[in-house]
C-alpha cells in the first residue's frame, strides 16, 4: 500500500514539473497570436494536432529518449542549445512581423513546429522527461508517466481551447501588439536555454 502511494506521488510530481516547465496557461498568447489568420475549424485542428505530436514526443522521449541522444552522441545540452536556436528565430520573425506576414502569404503547419516541438514539448520538458525515464525506469512508473504525459497534453489542449476567447478580447491589434511581447519573452526564454547548455558544457570541459 505503501509503495503504490509513493508511486502515485511520483506522476503527480512529474505532472506538476511538466505543468512548471511549459505553463500551458502562459502559452494561451502565443497560440493566439500564431492562430490569430486560422479558421475556428483551423484552430482547432491546429491545437489537435499540437498537443498529440507533443505528447508523442514525450512518450518517445520518456521510453527512448536517451537512447536516441547516446546514439547520434548527443548530449541534453547540445540538445538544449539547439532548442534555444529554434526558440530564438522563431521569436526574431514574431518581434519583426515577419512570422504574421508569412501566415497571410501562406498557410503553413505550424502544429508540429514550432508549436509541439520546441514550445510544447521544448528542451526542457524533453530533458525532465529523460532524466525522470532514468530515476523511475520499470514498466510500471513508465505506465504511470505515460499517463501524466496524457494528462498535461489535456490541460494544455483545453488552455489552447480558450485561444478565440483571448482573440475577441484582444482583437487585431491587441493580437499584434501581444505577438511582439510573446516574442520577446520567447527570446530570452531561447537565450536561457543556451546560456544553460553553454554554461552545463562549460563546468564538464573544466573537470
């Protein structure tokens, strides 16, 4: 009895520290403001697709993950220092317009990149993953993980679900004016991930 407490408290504190690292409720402006030219119908779509790549992300990641890294030689921190470069351009296009102005010229898929992958499922909740894969390794904590996993791609798809809301509220320039501060908070979160991927590989080269 004892141990299947102890289990139960493992996934809720993996669900709480996936919750922490992405804050679902704090991508509600970004997933506005990268929908803002979508149909509900699209949207919607958009928000499906995003949360089911993420969560298959992190499953992958959380059974393979660090296999997958050992075997191109990759380390969580070169792994995190190309997420930032990501995170970093994406960003760039939001803060100069650009990204708007591609979306009227063209409608790409945005779910998968950069939405699933780095916002969602980004370096950080990749790396969490692995190391929790690592602590907690039987079949069982792995079921229990799983689980977890599910259940924030939930919270994040309901999040996103209140997009249109977040869009009636704000209207267009509202939505401009959100998109340049998303931006810029997408920066130096970017920024944060190098300087913590360049700092990590700075303090192995110095032992």
């Amino acid at each position: 009895m004892h141990i299947l407490t102890f289990d139960f408290s493992i996934y809720i504190k993996f669900f709480v520290s996936l919750c922490a690292l992405v804050n679902p409720i704090g991508m509600i402006p970004i997933f506005t403001a990268m929908t803002n030219n979508q149909s509900i119908l699209e949207r919607n779509r958009t928000n499906l697709i995003a949360n089911i790549s993420a969560s298959l992300i992190l499953i992958i990641s959380l059974f393979v993950g660090k296999n997958i890294l050992n075997i191109f030689g990759i380390s969580i921190n070169s792994f995190r220092i190309a997420g930032g470069v990501l995170i970093i351009s994406v960003a760039f296009s939001m803060i100069s317009g650009v990204f708007t102005k591609n979306k009227d010229e063209k409608k790409e898929n945005i779910s998968v990149v950069p939405l699933a992958m780095p916002l969602i499922a980004g370096p950080g909740a990749i790396s969490s993953t692995i190391v929790w894969s690592t602590y907690y390794s039987n079949w069982i904590n792995l079921l229990g993980c799983s689980i977890s996993i599910f259940l924030f791609s939930l919270v994040c798809w309901i999040c996103f679900r209140a997009a249109p809301s977040v869009v009636d509220i704000l209207g267009k320039t509202g939505i401009n004016i959100i998109t340049r501060i998303m931006g810029l908070l997408l920066m130096s979160l970017g920024i944060e991930f190098l300087n913590i991927g360049i700092k990590s590989i700075l303090i192995d080269l110095s032992h």
